[in-house]
C-alpha cells in the first residue's frame, strides 16, 4: 500500500478501535460486558490501540495501556509470575515517563522489579535489564544522577556488553567535564558495534560538544557508508561544514570557506529532500546560504555555484515560510531575509526584516 492508504488506514483503526475502548470503559454490569463478546478481556486490542496513539496524544495512549493493563494482571498469589504483563507494565512506566510523570514511572519500574526478584533463567534476566534500565533513565531524567549511575552499573555488572547503559555513563561523564572517560566508552561502544546510527549520531554530537569539528566530519562522512539515508547525519554534515567555514583564519582555509558553505547548504539540501519537516536543516541551509551570499561578487552573478546557491534559497523559502506561518519568530524572518538576499530579491528581503521588526515594537 501507498503511505497515504497506509496513514488513513490507521486512522479509521485508531477510530473504530477508540470507540471500542469508550464501551469497555463504561461497561459497569455483567450485561455490558456480555455485549462486548469477550473482546474486553482481550490486552492486545487495546496495546494496539496505544501504539496508535503514542505519537499524537500521550494521555490516550496510556488510557489504553491502563486497560491493557488492568486485563492481563492477575494478583493470585498462587500464580506463576506473569512475564507479559509485566513488560507491559514496563511499558506503561515508560509512557508515563515520556509524559513526564517521572515519579510514577519510577515506582511501576521499582514495583514491576520486585515481583521478579527471585525469578531465575532467560525471560526472568531480560526483564530486569530492561526494568534497571528504565529505573536508571528515570533518574536520570529526574535528576538524581548518583542512583542513575548506580542502577547502569548494575546493569554493565551483570552484562557488560549492555551499550545502552555505557552510553548513558558517557553522556552523564560528559555533562560533568569528564571527557577523558566519555571518550574511552562511546569508543568500546563503537568497538562493539561501529554500525549502529543511533551511536555514531552520539559520538558525533560527543566530538563536537568538544571542539573536535574536522575529526567529526571525517568521522559522520563515515558513517553514510552504513546509511545513506538518514536525515540527521546529513543535518550534521551540514553543520560541521559550516562551522569549518566560519572557523576558518589561515589564509588557506580562507580560500576554501565558500566550498565549505557550499557543501553545507548541499547536505541540509539532502536532509530536507529525506525530512522535508526538518526545521533544523531548513534553517540550517539558509544561514549557510546568507554566510555565503556575502562573499559572492557581482561578477560571479552567472555560474553554476550562484544558480545552485537561488536553487537551495528557493528551497529553503518555502520551509520557512511555512515554519513562520506555524511559529512567528523574528529568527525565521531574518532567515527568510537572508535566502530572498541570495536570491537578488533585495527589496523582499527588506520587507521581511522590517516585519520583523514591526512584530517586536521597533519603528
């Protein structure tokens, strides 16, 4: 099926679905439950139900995991200890902390741990991964870093081959100007796996919260041979080659600072052509553009570089101009200015700055 047949036909099962739960939600007697044919006993229906809901609206994606919930637990003491209803408590946990409802998570996390505690073998060891993993990123995010770096302790304790949690030692290494020791394990992270994007997006981001700018484009130029198709690595490409040109000082790296602008309005060009919504490449690319503009002398009004140059501004028009429709912001006018300025439109981008500063008080 097309994406658009696809999108709508999850939109008509999220709706018949939804109505589905407002019945079970308001069933209160042996006779309503009756109607229902045994469809309100059944969990999957209603994960199904929040995964289709999960990246609209939150709230309802956990009002349906609740029901999901609510079915599969059963509290009999005698019973078997219940793996899949504890991952899908797990999982409402991290619902409940994508809400920001931290403290809740934390303690369906603790809850869900200490029905498993005692458990042994295969399933019994996953589940307490995942569940210290989670209770560790809860802390994290609430703030409590010294119970975070505990529980991604225990957890490399018990697999030391666990990158999720060495990735987060790193980054909380990081956050502290521990740099040294991020470094040693985003790189046995890499040594692990050198093809995961997620992780080459993280060590990127690493080398150029450092400084690092030409051993992070070497190294994000890398990664394109492991995927050609992802947005936010070209985004990065974009930023580095831009950085590189505005660092520029020795009168070499001066004489390259327009290839450099260049290559970067081509790599945001790239991301937006894989995520056309990509605000962060569309602004990306009209700075570089504007950077550029400025070095261009009248006489070079004809070449190919200048006609790539309009081609990339108009591009980039028409993302802002839809950004500043959904998100007024004098930032998006400059913008907006700066491509209509590379373009030769001159009085355009006049009128745009002028907006803008008619929007803030200014005469």
């Amino acid at each position: 099926m097309k994406d658009d047949e696809i999108a709508k036909n999850q939109l008509t099962a999220r709706t018949m679905l939804t109505e589905l739960h407002n019945l079970v939600a308001s069933a209160s007697t042996e006779e309503d439950f009756a109607k229902l044919r045994g469809v309100a006993q059944d969990a999957d229906i209603f994960v199904d139900l929040a995964r289709l809901w999960q990246d609209e609206s939150l709230e309802k994606a956990i009002g349906a995991y609740q029901t999901a919930v609510s079915i599969a637990s059963d509290e009999s003491e005698d019973k078997p200890v219940d793996y899949r209803a504890i991952r899908l408590s797990s999982n409402l946990g991290t619902l409940y902390q994508l809400q920001g409802n931290v403290e809740t998570a934390e303690r369906m996390y603790q809850e869900a741990l200490s029905k498993v505690a005692s458990e042994e073998g295969n399933d019994a060891e996953t589940i307490k991964t995942i569940l210290a993993y989670n209770l560790a990123r809860a802390y994290e995010e609430e703030g409590d870093i010294p119970k975070a770096t505990q529980w991604y302790r225990d957890v490399l304790r018990q697999h030391p081959e666990h990158m999720e949690s060495k990735v987060r030692l790193a980054m909380i290494a990081a956050a502290a100007g521990r740099n040294f020791d991020a470094h040693t394990l985003l790189k046995e992270c890499l040594k692990a796996d050198e093809t995961n994007i997620t992780l080459r997006s993280v060590y990127t981001n690493f080398l150029i919260s450092i400084g690092s700018h030409k051993e992070a484009l070497v190294f994000t130029s890398q990664t394109l041979k492991y995927d050609r198709y992802d947005a936010a690595t070209f985004a990065s490409l974009g930023w580095l080659h831009f950085a590189l040109g505005r660092e520029a000082k020795l009168s070499q790296e001066l004489a390259g600072r327009t290839k450099e602008y260049l290559r970067s309005a081509e790599a945001y060009q790239r991301a937006l052509d894989l995520d056309p919504k990509s605000a962060v490449a569309a602004q990306g690319l009209a700075i570089a553009l504007a950077e550029d503009t400025l070095s261009i002398a009248l006489s070079a009004v004809g070449s190919d570089e200048v006609k790539t140059r309009m081609r990339l501004a108009g591009q980039a028009l028409t993302i802002f101009s839809r950004i500043a429709d959904s998100l007024p912001s004098g930032a998006v006018n400059v913008n907006i200015g700066h491509c209509y300025f590379a373009r030769g439109e001159e009085e355009k981008a006049i009128q745009a700055v002028r907006y803008m500063q008619i929007g803030r008080g200014f005469c």
